[in-house]
C-alpha cells in the first residue's frame, strides 16, 4: 500500500488474519491508534472520505484531466482499503470506478453534443445547397434557415 496516495497512514490486511502499518509494514493490532514501530498515527475513515470527495471534485473541475483521473482511482482505493480495513473487493473497485465516471460522465456529454452539431456557418450552407438543388422550397429554406439562426 502506498501511503502517499492519502498522505495518511492506515491499517492494512496482511493476507492472513493480521494487520499491517501501512508505513512501515509492521504488525500491528487491529484497534491501534498509532504503529508501535514507526510511530505511524493511523488515520479514520473520516479523514480518508474528506481527501477522496476532494479528489472527486478536482476531476469535477477538469474531467478530461488523466492524472486526476488516476489520482482520484488512488485515493479511492486507499479508503475503500482503509474502510474495510483489507484488501480491496471488486465492489469496492466498482464503486471507485462508479464515482469516477459520475465525476466525468458530464464532459463525454458535452464533447459528444459538441462534435455532433456542425457549425453554424457549415448547417447554413448545407441548407443553401439543399434549396439550390431544388430539395426543399424557398419557403422550407426560410424556416430552416431562421431555425438555425434562432438556435445561437
């Protein structure tokens, strides 16, 4: 476990019914408050949430942004770590992933209406080429055309 992903150290499963500093890797109990070895205070799951939102909400703030991205991945698996006090299960992974894709899921949005709708001078040449080719009646093209320009 990489402590530097919180920046608070914690309690980890070792795998085999006991707990690790997560600092140091030295055993410890489970209801420790602070390593007997490095003299590590271990964090609560309160602490952990507050940095995980914070890392949520950066990539909020820039959601096309890979490093705050992966940031974000580490912090929460840190606390979901830190909560169980284990290993991380697929639900927790899941979760993560869940809150990130919230996190981004408005800039795929706004990037893919973006890339959809043709400029404004592009639509309007399309209508003329359409009215020029006799497709449509110069009425047809009025409506449209004020439409488009209605849109801005």
């Amino acid at each position: 476990m990489d402590v530097s992903v919180l920046g608070l150290p914690y309690i980890v499963s070792n795998g085999r019914g006991g707990w690790l500093c997560s600092v140091c890797n030295g055993g410890v109990r489970l209801d420790a408050k602070k390593c007997k070895h490095c003299g590590a205070i271990f964090s609560d799951a309160s602490q952990a949430y507050t940095i995980y939102q914070e890392a949520l909400e950066a990539l909020k703030a820039n959601p096309t942004s890979a490093e705050l991205r992966q940031r974000a991945l580490a912090v929460g698996r840190a606390y979901s770590a830190l909560t169980r006090q284990s290993n991380i299960t697929v639900y927790d992974e899941m979760a993560v992933m869940n809150d990130i894709q919230a996190a981004t899921g408005h800039a795929a949005v706004a990037s893919a209406s973006n890339e959809a709708q043709p400029s404004l001078e592009v639509r309007l040449r399309q209508l003329t080429e359409l009215r020029d080719k006799g497709l449509i009646t110069e009425r047809e093209w009025e409506e449209r055309r004020q439409k488009i320009l209605d849109s801005i």
